[in-house]
C-alpha cells in the first residue's frame, strides 16, 4: 500500500547603441548604461520559470533549509496519505529514547495474517525470524512492508495486548504529529491502511519528511536503492532475505534524489514524497492524489526542476 530537473533558461542581453549618440559625443562611456537600463526587466522575465502543471489534486514543494515556499497547489487540503504515512511510522521509532537499532524482534503470525487480510504490500518477512529494528526499517521504507510497520508499532507501543500497544503506537504518531505543529494531519493506522481518519496534507507531510530528515539513520534508509537483510532463523541460523528495492524510482532517475516515499491506495491514488540535492540546495515536497505511479514521479520531477530554478 502506498508516492524528478530543469535548465535555466539563457540570460538575453540585448544593448542598442544608436548610431547618432556614438558620433555626435564621441563617447561610448554612457551610451551602453542608458540604453541597457530598459532590457533588465524583459531579461528577469525570461529567467522566471512558469509554474508547472501537475496531474495530482495536491502539492507542495519548499527549500528544505529556509522553509520558504515555493510552489503550492491545494496544499492544505486534507486528504488521505497512503503509506508516505510511513514516514511518521519511521519518525517515531527513531524518536524512542535510548533505541537500540539492532534489538531483534520476531515475527508473529499476526503480521503475516495481517498483510494477507489486508491484501497489503510487504517486506515477506517470515514468522518465527528474529528481526533487527535497523532491518524493520529498511522493511518499512524501501518495499514499503506493512508487516514490518505492524511488528514495529507492535514493538515500540505499550501496553499488555498487542492491540492496546498498536493503539499506543499510533497514539505516538499523532501526538508527534500535534508537536510538530501539523495542524492539517490524523493518523488511525500505523501503515496507512487506515478507517477513515488517516490524512494528511501536502504542506504537513513536507514538513513531517523535512523533520525525519534531521536523523541520520532516516535519511540512510530513504536514499537506498536496494537492501538485503540476513534475519535469524528459529534454529538459530542466518536467512538471506530477497533484496529489498525501493519503490522510490526517482532514486534512479533524478539527478540528486534522496528520498522520501511513495504512497498509494483506492482512496489516496498515488502519492510521493520527494527529496533532491543539488549544488547545495536541498528542496523537499509532496504530490497526493496523482493519477498513476508513473504520473506522481513526473509531477515531482516537474516541481523539484522547478523548485531548483526559485
């Protein structure tokens, strides 16, 4: 369950010099300054990029170090977020205090009948494997495994019953969510599989990816390509799982990507949360609602190449 770079146009200098002014004075001097004065305003508007046109209900697009906003389109319009609320399953594990990356968790039966019920994308994780919190999050983020965001939220909520620690976890989520001012933002399921109350907005998922990117270990996972974990077996040995592959593919194809996550759903569509570098510039943004897998990565390829030219 489930979310790309331009040129900037050439200057165009253009300096009249009248054939009079040059022979009645002499002097070349001035002539160039006055004559040029009136081409600065045509020469700044052929540099201003248009903004793009996208297939998503939603974007949103901001200089990740300033904040500054540089493209919206229906960007707090609440709408339903797929598994880029993934990210916010990431965020709070990552959040826990003292977190220990290579604890071992193993795999229940309920995960595994989870995903099955749910018809849900994951990380085929195998029951009875011990499996690090590292490894859960590669699960999580790169094939998008709603099996290892269960045995996470299992893992780090509390309470006596693996319901009442789902519901803790999620609790978390939103409790973060409030204290990182996303105001536009609820969330009732930890994988995005969610009962009616899971949404979220372009604007605020940008702002949740920008916060997760201040970890180290976040903005690891959300980069790779492909991860291959060796779990433990019930008897004690090493299994070599099938590699993991992003379902990120702008990390292929963009020049500079770095993250974040795709979403999809019946309700969300397709969605993606993207992430790119360039000369030192990072810009970060969000389509929601686009039309097809392939369309939400060229609708953040427009909004980052445009992005890139503010």
């Amino acid at each position: 369950m489930n979310t790309i770079p331009g040129s900037r146009p050439h200057r165009a200098f253009a300096v009249a010099l009248t054939g009079g002014a040059v022979l009645a004075t002499g002097a070349l001097a001035t002539a160039p300054a006055q004559a040029a004065a009136p081409e600065r305003a045509p020469a700044a508007a052929a540099r201003a990029a248009a903004a793009p046109s996208i297939a998503a209900k939603g974007g949103f697009v901001m200089n990740n170090a300033t904040g500054t906003s540089l493209y919206t389109k229906a960007a707090d319009t609440k709408r339903s977020t797929g598994s880029t609320t993934k990210i916010m399953t990431a965020k709070v594990v990552l959040s826990q205090p003292k977190l220990n990356l290579d604890a071992k968790v193993t795999i229940q039966m309920a995960y595994s009948d989870y995903i099955v019920s749910k018809n849900a994308s994951s990380a085929r994780l195998i029951v009875g494997d011990k499996v690090t919190v590292r490894q859960l999050l590669y699960g999580l983020m790169l094939p998008s495994g709603c099996d290892a965001a269960y045995a996470l939220a299992d893992k780090f909520g509390t309470g006596k019953t693996r319901a009442a620690r789902v519901k803790s976890f999620i609790g978390k989520m939103n409790a973060t969510a409030k204290s990182l001012g996303l105001k536009n933002t609820h969330f009732d399921s930890f994988d995005g599989i969610g009962n009616g109350k899971n949404y979220s907005t372009p604007r605020d998922l940008t702002k949740l990816a920008s916060n997760a990117m201040k970890n180290s270990t976040f903005r690891t996972v959300v980069k790779t390509k492909k991860y291959t974990a060796r779990t433990t077996t019930k008897k004690g040995g090493t299994r070599t799982m099938a590699p993991w592959t992003n379902t990120n593919t702008l990390l292929g194809s963009y020049s500079g990507a770095i993250g974040v996550k795709t979403g999809s759903g019946p309700e969300a569509k397709y969605c993606l949360v993207f992430a790119a570098t360039r000369k030192g510039k990072t810009v970060i943004g969000t389509v929601l609602a686009s039309s097809s897998s392939a369309q939400r990565a060229k609708d953040a390829t427009k909004l980052m190449n445009y992005a890139f030219t503010k």
